[in-house]
C-alpha cells in the first residue's frame, strides 16, 4: 500500500534567504503585490526602527498554512496574478525579520499565526500553530502582517522608500488603489511630457500590449528615459535600456509599456516580477516600428550629452584650473604689462595683457571662469583657448574621436593640456598645434604632464 511521508524542507533553507541580496524595496514591493493580488483597494504600511506592519482590505488569506509553507503557496493563487510563484511573501518576511504574525479575516472567518523561523529551523519540525477560527461573519475582510526583530542593516532603502513604491506601484494607484506609508498618501509621479509621440497598440504572438514612445520635451529635467513597462498593478521594469534601442542613444526617449493578459495567453513574468520572457521580442518589434524616431531622438540627443558635459567640465575646469590661470596672469602683468618698443619714447601697452579696467582689454588677470564649448570646428585640430576679460573659452573639437566618447576624465584632460599648452607659451601663435589625428590618449597624458610641471600645476591637476 502506498505511504505518505512528510517531507519538510532540509535544514540551512532560512540562512540563505535572510542573506539573500533581496533588498527594502523589493521585500516591501513583494507584499504590496500579495494585498494587491487579493482585491486590495486600501493598504497601509508602517515601518519604523523595530517594527513593520502592512495591512490591507482585500479579500484575506483563504489557505493560511499554505501561505507560511515553503514551497506551497495560497491556494487562491492564479496564473494570471503577480504572485504566482507563491515564494514572494515567504522570501520577505523572512529576509526582514525574525517574527512574523499574520492575521487575516476571509469570509468572515478569523485566523492568525505566528512564526519564528530561526527557532523553526532549528527545531527541524517546521510545524506551524495556527488560531482556532473565530466566526466574525459581519465584519469586513482584511490582512495584517507584522514583521519585527529586524536582521542587520534591513533599514539601508528606508529613506526613499515611499517615493521608490509611489513609481513602481504608479499603474495600480492609477487603477484606484491607496497606499499610505507611514501617514503619507503615496502619489505617483506624472508621465514625462513628450513629443513625436507613437503608440502601438498590438500583440506579440498573441499577446496583449500597448506601447507609447516619443522624445522626452524637457530631458535636462526629467530624471526618467528608455522604458518604463507596466504590467497588471506595477512597473516591472524601470528605466530599461537593455536590448531596447539598437546604436541610438537613450537619453531623450521615453516609453511606456503595458503588458495585458486580455489576448490568447499570459505573459511570463519571472519569479521576483522584475524580467519578462518575452522582452527581447517585444523590443525588437518596437524598435522596427520606431527607428526613425529613434534616430531623430538620437541626433538631439547627442547634442544633450555635450551640452551637459559642458555644464559638468566648466564647474569643474574652474575650481581646480582658474586658480593656476589667475596666478599665472598676475605673475606676468607685474609691471603693468608694459615694454618699451625700440624707435619711439612712447610706451605702449599690448592688449593681450592690459589692465582690465583700461578699454581694450582682453585677459582679466582676476578672473578664474572656464566655459567650455564643443563648437570649435576645424577638423584637423583639437581646439583653441580663447581668454576673454571676464571669462576663459575652451573651443574643443566634438568631431575628435577622444572628445567624441563623452569620458569627462578624458576631456577634461584634453582642455587642460589646451589650457597649459596656451599659458606655457604664453599665447605665441607660433605654438605647437595638438592635432587629434596624430596623437593618442597616451600621448595627449605625457604632454600634459611635461607641461603641468614645467608650470608647476601639478597640484591643480589632480583636483580632476
């Protein structure tokens, strides 16, 4: 005759899980997926130092052994909920804390646990006490899960958790559903303004999608590009770029995707909801349809990078390099920068280096601003240095392949080898010119150096 053995999980299963790399956000993420799973319209997180508690409005736990059981799961559980797998809920309560109480109320009847799963595993019986049903058949159903004894360093993403949930749980809030951490309504941020736009609305074999893409309107100012793709009550993946935009740069495109399960099949979400089978497929179909967005969105947005690094390299030129140029310039204009030209008893005093009060200056020997450009356009050299009287212009050559990969380290590199080579030779025409075609990164490091030291700016320098 048959037997039926139990067959408990082996011994060491709950240290791997609580030294899992599984993180604030994605344990609390994992149980707003469970209350939203069950019909929640209301959910209230509290977490503070010793305690966490959510609780919810849904519909309750309907099999509470099997929710606590590893390797089982609520036997409400469908196909086509974001908790499946049925191991979210197990694998973030344990990884927060010691203690879990769950107390739920499903068609009127009450029922409650409490686990310790350090002493569950070390007793080896994993055998769970549950509370007699208690009949409460006029009283609304409900979940509570309380979590306490923290393990070490739970609380790292604390702080900028409630903005982390209001943007992954964006499409549920949108739907109607409230959630409040600690006392706060969470409010999900809007979707980036955008032009060009393209919506596409189809199936990938039979399943459901819609897609809106275009050119972010305002990209300086908007923290959010490549894709956002939504699926039933949350975001499941942010910010993707992964295999999404072919050669084209991301950074001035933003999309939207919602995955359905309204069409012939279910799409296959992974375990901890953060990847989906199907990506590369669906990618690849949008991209065919949006390539010639996605090149125009590409041409803007190089000139974006380049403006943006012009902001960064200009901050930075000028904290660690302005200082040695103002220096430099009040060593040698001592004197008034006058000489005394053979041929006439008339002094006269050139320009270049004048008394910035008098007209006809150009060098302010007080000033310490560097604004880089990267609209210098002459393709066999680098660029130039132009000082002006309130301010010092760095031309560089964006069509230079070194300047082209965008490396501010690189760069920066670059405008001050520019920079030293000007000063060293004192603004002589006759200077050696740094052509891009003949020199390489190396060598573009050991002419910086040479000329560094032989200005003593070494110190400046490695401010960089």
């Amino acid at each position: 005759m048959p037997q039926r053995i139990k067959c408990p999980p082996t011994t060491g299963i709950i240290a791997p899980k609580i030294n899992s790399r599984l993180g604030l956000k994605a344990a609390m993420s994992e149980l707003v997926d469970n209350a939203a799973d069950k019909g929640a319209k209301n959910i209230v997180i509290h977490l503070d130092r010793k305690t966490m508690v959510i609780e919810d409005d849904g519909r309750g736990v309907v099999d509470l052994p099997g929710m606590v059981t590893i390797g089982r799961h609520d036997a409400e559980k469908a196909e086509s909920t974001m908790g499946r797998y049925g191991v979210g809920f197990k694998d973030s309560v344990i990884w927060l804390g010691r203690y879990v109480e769950i107390e739920t109320r499903h068609h009127g009847i009450r029922r409650s646990t409490v686990i310790d799963w350090i002493e569950t595993e070390r007793s080896k019986d994993w055998e769970f006490e549950f509370s007699d049903p208690i009949d409460e058949p006029d009283k609304p159903s409900f979940t509570r899960i309380t979590v306490t004894s923290f393990h070490e360093h739970r609380l790292r993403q604390s702080r900028d958790l409630g903005d982390a949930l209001a943007r992954r749980f964006a499409p549920g809030i949108l739907k109607g559903i409230s959630i409040i951490h600690n006392g706060e309504t969470l409010i999900p941020p809007s979707l980036p303004e955008l032009t060009d736009t393209i919506v596409i609305d189809d199936d990938l074999d039979g399943l459901h999608f819609r897609a809106t893409i275009g050119i972010l309107a305002d990209p300086k100012n908007e923290s959010r590009f490549a894709y956002d793709v939504a699926y039933h009550h949350r975001l499941i993946r942010q910010g993707d770029d992964d295999d999404a935009f072919g050669d084209y740069s991301k950074e001035r495109l933003y999309g939207y995707v919602e995955l359905f399960d309204d069409g012939d099949g279910i799409w296959t979400v992974s375990q901890y909801k953060d990847e989906f089978e199907e990506r590369p497929e669906l990618y690849a179909l949008i991209f065919d349809r949006c390539q010639e967005l996605f090149a125009k969105a590409d041409s803007l947005g190089h000139d974006l990078q380049f403006r943006d690094l012009e902001d960064e390299l200009s901050t930075r030129l000028s904290g660690s390099f302005g200082k040695l140029i103002r220096e430099k310039r009040r060593r040698k204009t001592s004197g008034n920068g006058t000489h005394e030209p053979k041929g006439t008893p008339k002094k006269r005093t050139r320009a270049s280096k004048s008394d910035p009060s008098r007209k006809g200056s150009v060098k302010d020997p007080n000033s310490n601003s560097i604004v880089i450009k990267f609209d210098y356009v002459r393709d066999d050299h680098i660029g130039e240095v132009q000082f002006g009287q309130t301010r010092t212009l760095v031309h560089l050559n964006p069509q230079c392949y070194l300047i082209a990969q965008k490396d501010p380290s690189v760069v920066a590199a670059i405008a001050c080898a520019l920079l030293a080579n000007e000063l060293a030779h004192d603004g002589d025409k006759g200077l050696e010119v740094l052509e891009y075609q003949a020199d390489d990164a190396l060598q573009f490091i050991k002419k910086f150096t040479e000329i560094t030291q032989a200005l003593d700016c070494t110190e400046s320098s490695e401010t960089l």
